[in-house]
C-alpha cells in the first residue's frame, strides 16, 4: 500500500508527537492535560512515552508507506 497522502500524513503526526514529547519532557513549565499523579510543573513521563510511541508509530508508517522514486 503505497498511499501518498498516509505517507505526508505520518510524517506530520510524528512531528508533532515529537514536538509535545519533548514539550512534556521539559521541568518548570506549566504542562496543561496532565493527570493527578504529577504536580503539573514536573516532567510527564506517561505523556513523554506516550508521544514518543506515537512518533515511532508515525516512522515505521512513513518508512512503510514512502513513495517509490520513478526508475528510467
């Protein structure tokens, strides 16, 4: 299944998933849907685990569904 649009696709999920990864990963900020087991100015690790599987998720995707060059 060589779909364009799920390739493109999958790259900007786990560009954004990285994005808030990395964004919950960093002390001292205000983390906004965070559950009560951490105070909300910690580092989330469920959320950091969370987006980076999805970013995983996202690349084996992009990787599986990636266009192939026209041969001449």
């Amino acid at each position: 299944m060589k779909n364009p649009a799920i390739f493109f696709g999958a790259i900007v999920v786990a560009v954004i998933s990285l994005a808030l990864g990395i964004y919950y990963a960093i002390p001292g900020v205000y983390h906004i849907l965070t559950s009560g087991s951490h105070p909300v100015m910690d580092p989330q690790p469920t959320h950091i685990i969370l987006f980076v599987g999805i970013f995983v998720i996202c690349v084996i995707a992009a990787l599986v569904t990636r266009p192939r060059a026209n041969a001449r």
